[in-house]
C-alpha cells in the first residue's frame, strides 16, 4: 500500500512516540455497567498479558504500519472491553522495526529480552525472513500477514502468516487471464525477497497460458520509473502484473505506465487497491485495475470498521481486518493454555475453522499458513471509492 495518509499530525506523533505502548484502558468502558464492574476491577489488579508489535513506524512502509498498528490496538480494546482475557488485560509493546532485516532483529530483540513478551505480531516478508531464526531460538511465536509462499513453513510453527497468498490469488488473475487471451504479460515486483517468491509464480503462470512474460524489479522508495516503464512499454504487453509490499512506488509506476502511453490493463495480485492511501498513490490510474485478494467483506467486519472509521474517518483495508483477526487467534491461545509462548504458539498451529471478523472460517495448514478466502474485484471509481467483486 502506499504510504500517503490522511492522519492528523497528532494522531501520527502518538503512534510515533507510542514504540512501547501498553493499553488496558476498558475501565472507562465499563463506567456504569455494574454487570462488568467486578471483572475490571480484577482485570486491573492482574498483570497484564503482552503482545510484542515489531511493526514499520518510519522508513518506506512507516506510513502503513502507522494505519495498521491503531488497527492491532482497536483489536486489544475490544478484547479489554469484554474482561480481557482469563481476568488479565490485553497490552502491547510495540517497536518500530523500520521495514528493515536489521530493524526486526533490534526490535524484536527488545520486545523478547527487555519486555518478556510470549508471542509477536509482525509484518513484511524482509522483516519476517530475518526474525524466523529468532523465534525458533528464543521459542517465541510469530503471527504476520506475509503474503510470500512457503516462507512461513521452514520455521516449524515459530512463525504463522495470516494472508492470502500469490498462490493461492494468481489462479484467479490466469483464469481471466485465459478468457482475455492474453499473450504478453509484464510484471513489476520490488527487489526484496518477495520478488524470489512472485517472480515465479508468474512466470508459471504465463508459461501455462502459452503467454510471453518479462519483469523488472524496482527499487523502494524511489521516485522516477520511467526506465522501468520504459522497458514495459518496448515489450508491448497486453497486460501489465504489480505486486508488492503496497508501497507508494507501485501507484508512481502506475501513473508512470500510463504517462508514457501503457493502456494494457493492469492487475494487483493481492488486496492493496482496499486501502485508502494506496488509492489516493495510484490516482486516476487504479481506475478499472483488477486484483485478487482476500475477501474483503466490510459488513461482516461492521465492529471493528465503525472502530476504524472513528479513529480515522474512511474505511480500514484488507490486512486491518487480517491483523484484527491475530489479536483474537492469540487471544484464544492465551485462553486455552495461559501466557506460555509454546502454549500458545500449539493452540494457533491447531486452528480449524476460526471464525474470521470478516466472515466466514479459515484453518492453519502443516505449514503455517492460514487458507484465507480469496475473490476477484475490480476498483470502478478510485474518487468515490468504488470497487466491484467480480467473476474470474
């Protein structure tokens, strides 16, 4: 997603200045409900239960984080508003891991060995990547919405990934691909790791349809891809692939594609046309844009939208709903086996059909990976917004 926002400059200095942030704030909540009066009386009396955030604050994909960690807290909220857990408040230590390998390792390093938190909420496939090693050492879960195939399995269960994969979304993309006829597909992917994972895929993806395919890796944070775009447009696709962290550069490249003469339709092969700032990077260019992602049912997620709303005033994107939907997978952890990282990190491995804010159930495979629902949408009017779920 791209990193323009629509926060006030309060709200982004308090999550800046909220690295180490603990909320058990529900007894304001519970201000005349005599009913729950008891249980927060106890809740505030028991140690709280930590949950360690190793989310971007700065860099690239600070913007993001910045509209995804409110979304982790709102989460907290409600479970504090409903007693907490097994009469413990929900709190979390949150650091900033930068987007960087080297700042999840310092992060997480803090929040495991100075804050003693049992299990972790994390983000970005470079991040996770380096933060794996850590978990199996230090014997403490990680749950994050990383979207690269396989990379969560060689953790063995240390490390869970909430997330539609490209794996399990691209089928969706190749079969319009097939009805199109498309013959020439060009992919665009960021030079992280998460390009080793997409990169083939696509390409299979294309060998299968008979279609010729080509790709360029673009560098994060830069400006300028006309070199890039240019390369596109000399291989004359009929089709043009973005996939990325939902950083700002893949709306550049868009509004770029189209500057330099693009017009073949281009497709997101995850959910970020969901979010507001990705929208408002993209521009006019996103309109029309077909991408498959999780399904995005924002009436079944009504608690937690109309949260989301009154924090920030427009609606939360995709991965709000899958980041909210950790908070209660540990919640239940904590639940059935109390504040042990190896307790929790077995009841998350053993899910089956856990009920989902959004709707529906979803079930943790031998791997790791949570087997989210997936659909096809396409984003009709970027302004309003308005976008479609539509039929492969």
């Amino acid at each position: 997603m791209s990193k323009g926002t629509n926060m006030s400059k309060g709200q982004s200095t308090s999550i800046n200045r909220g690295r180490r942030r603990f909320l058990a704030g529900a007894g304001a909540v519970a201000l005349g409900l005599p009913p729950l009066r008891d249980a927060f009386a106890q809740q505030a009396s028991a140690a709280p239960y930590k949950i360690g955030v190793t989310y971007p604050l700065s860099g690239p994909s600070g913007s993001w984080g910045q509209l995804l960690v409110p979304a982790i807290e709102i989460g907290v909220q409600h479970l504090n508003e409903g007693g907490g857990v097994n009469g413990h408040p929900v709190a979390l230590v949150v650091e900033d891991s930068k987007g960087s390998p080297e700042g999840a390792v310092s992060s997480m390093r803090k929040v495991v060995q100075v804050d003693g938190v049992q299990v972790i909420m994390t983000i970005f496939t470079n991040v996770v990547s380096a933060q794996i090693p850590l978990a199996q050492q230090f014997k403490v879960p990680l749950l994050s919405p990383v979207e690269a195939p396989g990379l969560v399995a060689r953790s063995n269960h240390w490390a869970f990934a909430v997330s539609a994969l490209l794996s399990r979304t691209l089928p969706l993309l190749e079969i319009r691909w097939k009805k199109m006829g498309l013959k020439r597909i060009f992919a665009f992917h960021p030079n992280t790791a998460i390009a080793a994972y997409g990169s083939g895929l696509v390409k299979a993806a294309a060998e299968r349809l008979g279609a010729a395919h080509e790709q360029a890796l673009f560098r994060l944070g830069e400006t300028d891809y006309r070199g890039l775009v240019t390369r596109a447009k000399a291989f004359d696709p009929d089709a043009i692939l973005m996939w990325g962290h939902g950083t700002p550069d893949e709306g550049t490249i868009m509004q770029q594609a189209r500057e330099l003469g693009i017009s073949a339709p281009i497709f997101v092969g995850n959910g970020n046309p969901t979010s507001k700032v990705y929208r408002e990077g993209a521009g006019k260019a996103l309109n029309g844009v077909i991408y498959a992602g999780f399904k995005y049912d924002l009436g079944a997620a009504k608690k937690l939208v109309d949260a989301y709303r009154t924090k920030f005033g427009f609606d939360p994107d995709f991965a709000v709903i899958e980041i909210y939907d950790m908070v209660n997978m540990i919640a239940e952890g904590i639940r059935k086996n109390g504040y042990d990282s190896e307790g929790i990190r077995s009841v998350i491995a053993g899910l089956k059909d856990f009920k989902s804010i959004g709707g529906g159930a979803f079930s943790i495979d031998a791997d790791g990976q949570a087997i989210l629902p997936v659909a096809l949408y396409q984003v009709k009017d970027v302004e309003k917004p308005v976008i479609e779920e539509i039929t492969p």
